[in-house]
C-alpha cells in the first residue's frame, strides 16, 4: 500500500464566482420570505394565518442556511 500526499484543489475562480451568486441568491430568497412572513401584522386583511408563517419559515430557513454554505 502506498502513501499518497492529499493535494489541496481549488476550484477555478469561474466556479467559485458562480457558487458565490448561487448562495447569495438564496439566502436572499431565504431571508425575504422570512422576512414578508413575520412582519406583516397579526390579523389584519391579507396576513397569512399561523401554520403558513410556520411552515414557510421552515422551507425559508433551509435556503438560508444552502445560501450560507454555498
């Protein structure tokens, strides 16, 4: 068996500029539907109801947390 030396790769800078716009992309998604959810007032016309606010926080903070990783 031999012994191979891991070699650090880093991607083109193409790629890496590409990759930033992709996350940054979402997390402003992310971070607008956040945001359009829970700063609209309780109950007044046109506010979405509770379980919505929920479950889109939930779907929103996943593309925050790809958005910040990426």
């Amino acid at each position: 068996m031999t012994n191979r030396r891991m070699e650090s790769r880093n991607p083109p800078p193409a790629a890496r500029f590409i990759g930033g716009v992709f996350g940054l992309v979402f997390l402003g998604i992310g971070l607008t539907v956040l945001g359009s959810l829970w700063l609209a007032p309780f109950g007044a016309f046109g506010s979405p109801p509770i379980i919505f606010r929920i479950f889109g926080s939930l779907i929103a903070v996943a593309f925050v947390a790809m958005g910040g990783t990426v």
